[in-house]
C-alpha cells in the first residue's frame, strides 16, 4: 500500500478525531483513503476496493465516527466477516474517535450472549459484529437494526466466501433507515455487485478500473519440490529469515497445520498452528504473541488467517497451493504491508503446478521458479534432511527418465535396452521409452526397480566405459 502526499490535517475533521490522528503519527491518508473518505464524508454510499493493509479500516472508520454522537443509541453497524476482524476494526475505531466518549461494541458468536445482551443493554453507539450474532441479537431484540442509519460491510468477499451472504443481505432489508452505506471487498464476484446495486443508493465506486485484485508488490518465487522435500525448503528458507523477521505458512487442510506445527518443532524450528478448531481465545492470545513478537512463525488455514493484521510478517509460504486464485492473493497480503519488504514463496509439488500457473495467469503475475535458498554462511547443516522422492520423479505411468553417457553413435534403443535387462535382471515392461542424442540417451525406468537398476548399472561398463546413469528431474516451465 502506499501512502498519498495529501494531508490528513487539511481534512478539517472533528477536532477530537484530528488530535488522535496525528497523536497516532499519521500524517498521509493512504490511497483508498483519500479516494474514500471525502465521498463517504459528502454522505454518498462507497463501494471501496481495498485489501486488508491498504488502511481501509480508517477509511470507513474516519467517516462513521464522523457521522456518530455519543448519544448510547446506535447509530452505525459494522458487519466483518471473522470475530478476529471484528476485534482489529473495533480497537482501530476506538482509538480514531479520540475522547469523544463514543462507544464501540463488538458482538460476535463464540461469546456469552447475556453478557453481551448486558453490555448491549447500556447503550451503544456503533456496534461491530459478524453477521450470525448481530441476527441473533436483533432477533432477541437487542439491536434494533431498523434504527440504524450507518452500514459498512467489511470484507464483503469473505463474506461471501464463508457463505454469510444470506445473513447479510436479511440484514440489509431489516435497515430501513440506513441513510448511508459503504462497502469494502478486495474483489467483486457478481453477488457482490448485485447486492451493492440492488441495496446501495448510487453508489461511488473507489477501485481500478478492472475490478481486479490489487496485487500487493512484493517479491514471489516458486520452487519445483515434491511433498516429500517441502519441509526440507522450508527449512532452508527458515534458516535464511532474520532475527526480527516473521512468517505465516499457509496450508490447505487443518491437519495439515498441525502436522507441520508439530514437524517444525521435531526440527527445533518452534512454529504455532492457528486453524478453527482451536478455541476463540487461544487465537486472539497467538495473533497477540505474533504482534508482540514471541511468536515467529505462525502455520494457519486460509479461514483462520482472514482479516489477520500483524504488521511484522515478512515472510508467507504457500506450503500447498490454494484451489482458488483469491486466495492466493489473499495470503501473499499478509506480508509487505505498510510498504515493508516481505516477500512470499510457493513450494509447487506436481499436484501445484496447475493452481500456480492458473493463479499466475489470473492476475497477470510474474512467479519465477528458482531453487531452495542456500544455506546461509555458518550454518552447516540442513535444518531437515533432503530425502529421495521417487514419486515426484514419475510421470503417469510410474516411469522415471533415466540418463546415461551412451548415445546413437555406440549403440541402437534396443540393444541399450537389452543390456540393462540382462545386466539388471529386470522384466523387460520396466524399461519404457529410450530418447537419443549422438552420445547419451534418456531411459525410462519404473520407478520400482529405478533405484535398484541405478545401482547395478553404475557398477558395470558398457565397451568399457562406466554409462553414469542419473535421474533426471522433471522439467517445468520457469
Ligand atoms: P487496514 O488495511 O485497515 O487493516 O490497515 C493496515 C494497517 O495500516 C493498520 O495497522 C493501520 O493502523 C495502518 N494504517 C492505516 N492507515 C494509515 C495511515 N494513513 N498512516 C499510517 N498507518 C496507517
């Protein structure tokens, strides 16, 4: 993200607000903040592009609070798809108001709903929920939506994704005073689009022209591995952070996340694992020991790590690719932020290589594949051993190329083919097809005998010369 040369002080916003501002230290609003908040200050509905980092959060919460009094009826709602967001946004907007005395409350599931009904009960003035809870509350009558004139809805996509559409939209209809509305996503699937048409009065659109994702600018690489060996990289790019470096691993399945926790910590690299399983409160407290820095590296879901807002992580690996493209975008955003350096690694086994080509063309991205990083000066060993991964090495058939130094000019396909069946006693279907050049040939071998053909053919010559045999690696495109 990138902040504007504009001022927030020619704003003339509220005074309280102003002096909390740059007690803060800031002085530029970011881009979508100063394409937002002036439309949203004139009262026009805003649909907003923006990813998580880009400071949206202002930029809806600079012009709520603007809006608001502190009166104890509610004036504003806030929907955010995770209660982790919800926390970010309500801290963001408490400390923006300054000493209005406006108060932020939070409502989401996963909490006791009298306590909440209580804290309810004594007034607010902007309510920030996820959107299961809020309908519980306004249900039992503890919000009246229809008196609500302020709506934002934070991370619409997510939303959506996460299957809260439904929700949002029946709170949409109950808010038949909303006076003005303001939507945020980082991308527009054509629900979103309908639902902002359909509920928005003439909205202003902030966002590229394409409705594509704003891909944050930070260095990506992919490295060709198997699954076998992903943890070897990792190792290796671990090895390599610095001191004050952090990073987010991502992972597809919550298993997984705990498998890797727990392989990490075999190799003496201490990881944390963060998926929905794990209780509300164990989150919050690792999202704090990764703000507060006794946390380095954090393994987490894709549905855990929405909304996350740690400042330091410099480092996210795509340990598997995700399905989708969006995520991927998603996760990388992680890093980079505030304009920091952060750079993302996918580690692409055969079973990646699809999504990170479709991920790569979806967005028009430049994804270079390189090797593992080598181990930094002074470190000798491999935090984790390199293994040997035959599955890798197949194609379909389970054949593995094979080269050895004889070519066309010394001997035909089928005498080379013939020799290494006698010499290896192996069935004839174990070889497959041979490629020559003058002096070498590729052979295919099955992988079942591969290891044992190897071994026997570097021990015997061929008219006289030993043939070097060698896997090779399959080819991708860099
Ligand atoms: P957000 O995209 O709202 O999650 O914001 C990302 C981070 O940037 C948060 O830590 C904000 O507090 C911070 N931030 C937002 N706007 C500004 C700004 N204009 N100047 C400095 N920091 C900002």
């Amino acid at each position: 993200m990138s902040q504007t040369s504009k001022l927030f002080e020619d704003w003339n916003l509220n005074p309280k607000m102003a002096k909390a501002i740059a007690d803060k230290g800031w002085k530029n609003p970011t881009e979508i903040q100063n394409e937002a908040i002036p439309v949203a200050r004139n009262g026009r509905d805003v649909v907003g592009q923006a990813r998580t980092g880009s400071g949206k959060t202002a930029a809806f919460g600079i012009p709520i609070i603007e809006s608001c009094e502190s009166t104890g009826m509610t004036q504003a709602i806030i929907l955010c798809p995770t209660r982790e967001l919800a926390v970010q946004v309500a801290e963001e907007l408490s400390w923006i108001q300054g000493d209005q005395g406006i108060t932020i409350q939070t409502v989401y599931g996963g909490t006791d709903v009298d306590k909440q009904a209580k804290l309810l009960a004594k007034g607010v003035d902007i309510i920030v929920g996820t959107p299961g809870r809020v309908i519980d509350m306004s249900k039992r009558g503890h919000i009246n939506l229809e008196n609500i004139t302020y709506f934002c809805l934070d991370e619409a996509d997510r939303m959506l994704d996460m299957g809260f559409f439904p929700d949002v939209l029946w709170i949409f209809e109950q808010m038949s005073s909303r006076k003005q509305t303001l939507l945020f996503s980082a991308t527009f699937p054509q629900e979103i689009i309908d639902a902002a048409e359909e509920f928005m009065n003439d909205p202003v659109y902030v966002m590229s022209d394409d409705l594509e994702v704003d891909v944050p600018e930070i260095d990506q690489y992919a490295v060709r591995i198997g699954r076998a060996n992903k943890l070897w990289v990792l190792g290796r790019i671990i090895a390599n952070m610095k001191d004050e470096d952090q990073m987010l691993i991502f992972t597809n399945t919550k298993r997984m996340v705990d498998l890797i926790e727990e392989r990490l910590g075999k190799f003496g690299m201490k990881a944390v694992g963060l998926h929905g399983d794990k209780a509300q409160n164990r989150r919050e407290k690792i999202l704090d020991s990764m703000r507060d820095r006794r946390e380095r590296i954090v393994v987490a879901t894709d549905v855990a790590a929405r909304g996350l807002d740690v400042e330091g992580i410099t480092h996210v690996v795509n340990y598997d690719l995700p399905d989708d493209t969006e995520s991927y975008v998603h996760r990388i955003g992680r890093t980079g932020r505030m304009g920091r350096q952060g750079v993302a690694w996918s580690l692409v086994s055969k079973e990646d290589i699809a999504n990170l080509d479709k991920i790569a063309n979806t967005w028009n991205l430049q994804i270079p594949y390189v090797e593992a990083p080598d181990l930094p000066k002074g470190i000798a060993r491999d935090p984790v051993k390199k293994r040997e991964d035959w599955g890798e090495l197949t194609d379909p058939f389970g054949m593995v190329n094979v080269s050895v130094e004889v070519g066309s000019e010394e001997i035909t396909k089928r005498s080379l083919a013939d020799w290494i069946v006698t010499e290896a006693r192996i069935p004839e279907i174990s070889i497959g097809e041979i490629v020559q050049k003058n002096d070498s040939s590729t052979v295919q071998i099955h992988v079942e005998k591969v290891s044992y053909v190897i071994d026997v053919i570097s021990k015997r010559e061929l008219n006289g010369r030993n043939l070097k045999p060698k896997i090779l690696e399959i080819r991708v495109k860099a």
